[in-house]
C-alpha cells in the first residue's frame, strides 16, 4: 500500500488542531500550577508550524494563545516524531519562541513580551536523556554568570515513561498517545485489540468513523505488510462489525488517492521536463539552472508559466512569475 508523507506528523495534526482534544491534553498533562493560571476555554489555535522545511520529517508542531493570569499567553507544543531525542533541542525551541515573539510584536500587541510555555511531546526507542533546563547546555562557571545566560525550561512528555494506565483523557487523545508510544515496538500489532476497544467508547458514531479512518490512515502508512483481513478482524471484536466492513472500503478508497497521487507526480514530472527544454531553447542557459524554478509548482500553475513562456524576455521574467504562483 502507497506510504503517505509524515504520517505521525498528519495524526498529530488532525488531533492536536482539534480544540477539544487540545483542551482535553492539557488538562489532563500541564502541571497542576501552570493550569491554575490559565483558562482552557480562551484556548485558540494561532498558528499550525514555525518548522523550518528540512525538518519537517522529523517535527511538528502547533501554537495556541491562551488567556494567562488575566493576559494573552501561548502555549507551543512541539512534537518530535523521530526516533531519537534531539540533543539540541533547547535551541530549536528557543528560535521558535523568538519567532512567536517577533510575530506578536509585529501584531502591535503592548509593549511586553507575553510568557510562552514550551512543551515537548516525544515517543522515540529510547528514552529521552537531555535535561529539561537550558542551563544544563552551558560549560563553565555557569551558576555564577547565570545572569548572563539565557535559561528556560520544557515540559517534557516522553510517552515510554507512561504506562498505558498513566495516559489518562478522553478517547480520541488517548488513542493518538497509545499508538505513538508503541509504533515503533515490536509487538506493536498486539497492542492493537486494546487501542481498537477504546473506540468503543466514542458516543457519536460519524465521529467514530472519522477518527477511525485516521487511525487506520496511520497504520496502514506505518505497519510493513499489513494484513488488511487481520485489522479487519480486531475491528469486529473490539469495535462492531458495521466498522469492519469498513476496513475494506477504505483500503480501496486509499489505493485510488495512491493511483491519483501518483498520476499528478507523472503530470508535474512531465510538465516540468517539458518547460526546461523550452526554456533552455529559448535562453543560454543549463537545465540545471531551470529545474529549482519549478519547485513546489503544480502542473497547473506550470502550463500556466508555458503559456507565459514567449512573454518572457530573460530568465528572471520566469523566476518572478514563479514566485508569484507560489505565494498565492
């Protein structure tokens, strides 16, 4: 079956961008201090990502604004879905919150930078070994020029430090947190009959057939060689029958967005072929110096530069026109 791109970073996403199942984690897992301070129904999504692309196979992550001691607050949860920790950790969270702070300074909002709590959600092989507080980075005498340090702290959820009666929430969460904690364990399909029975739980049944194709989404992108037929069975025990019909029915629907998928990969290859020959006709240049124009264009917007093409009196006139189609 066709593998879909970061599929811990789409499960992730599809329930941590959901307010209630947000709401729900916090306050089941933020200190009991910090939720003392804040007001979970003020709870907003204000921005999806500060990931830099080259990292995005590795982490994912989601903004919230939040009412704090009376003032807007944020909470930045980072999710590393990759399977060691990362030792520099600290200074990707550090960058992300200076970019939290520039963008509300940029938004006019008084002239105080509001407090951001850092929050690392982690589900690697290992444990996590990198101390929580910045400080800890840092050689030297540090304690007496601690005042010439920058020093914050994360919290830390590292999912094998949870045993399964520790991950506490509602369904939906807890299902999200059970199946990150044991993908990458050998005995992950065993795990699977008791994540498929707390489905059963869930009181709406259209919303249980939604977040059940989530989670089959992502079994069927992470599992190798997955016996359609044996999902199908654990389904009708742990769930109901009517879900394991489904099963199939979504297994099909999943190999034709993989056909879909691929035949709009054949059309941007050939279209992209096609307009660098023309390009590099029509203009001294090497097609290596044409291909990077074309990147994140789709085959759409490239017929669209083709048409264009005989407008163009340099090369710059085409990378212009290219970053246009890829701001819009």
């Amino acid at each position: 079956m066709e593998k879909i791109a970061s599929p811990h970073d789409k499960l992730f996403r599809e329930i941590w961008s959901d307010i209630a199942a947000a709401k729900d984690f916090l306050a089941n897992y933020l200190p009991a201090g910090i939720l003392k301070l804040i007001d979970l129904n003020s709870l907003e999504i204000k921005k999806d990502t500060f990931i830099e692309k080259e990292l995005e196979d590795y982490f994912a992550d989601i903004l919230y604004r939040v009412n704090l001691a009376g003032d807007t607050g944020y909470i930045y949860l980072l999710f590393e879905h990759k399977s060691w920790e990362e030792k520099w950790i600290h200074l990707q969270l550090l960058s992300y919150m200076l970019k939290i702070w520039q963008l509300h300074r940029k938004q006019g909002k008084g002239d105080k930078l509001p407090i951001i709590i850092p929050l690392v959600l982690y589900h690697g092989r290992q444990r996590w070994g990198v101390d929580v507080r910045f400080l800890e980075c840092f050689y030297g005498p540090t304690e007496i020029l601690s005042e010439y340090i920058p020093d914050f702290r994360y919290i830390l959820y590292d999912l094998s430090r949870y045993s399964d009666e520790e991950i506490r929430g509602a369904v939906i969460p807890k299902v999200a947190l059970l199946l990150f904690k044991y993908v990458f364990d050998p005995d992950f399909r065993n795990r699977l009959p008791y994540i498929f029975s707390l489905m059963r739980d869930l009181s709406h049944p259209k919303t249980g057939l939604q977040y059940l194709e989530t989670l089959l989404r992502y079994l069927f992108s992470t599992l190798e060689d997955i016996d359609l037929l044996e999902i199908k069975g654990m389904v009708e025990k742990e769930i109901t029958e009517e879900q394991g019909g489904f099963i199939m029915t979504l297994a099909e629907k999943l190999r034709n967005e993989g056909k879909e998928q691929g035949m709009q990969q054949g059309m941007q290859q050939g279209a992209k072929k096609l307009l660098c020959r023309l390009i590099a006709r029509r203009f001294p240049v090497n097609l290596e110096d044409v291909q990077p124009i074309f990147t994140d264009l789709t085959a759409e917007q490239m017929e669209e530069l083709g048409v264009r093409l005989f407008e163009a009196e340099s090369l710059d006139d085409i990378k212009k026109w290219a970053d246009e189609m890829r701001k819009k």
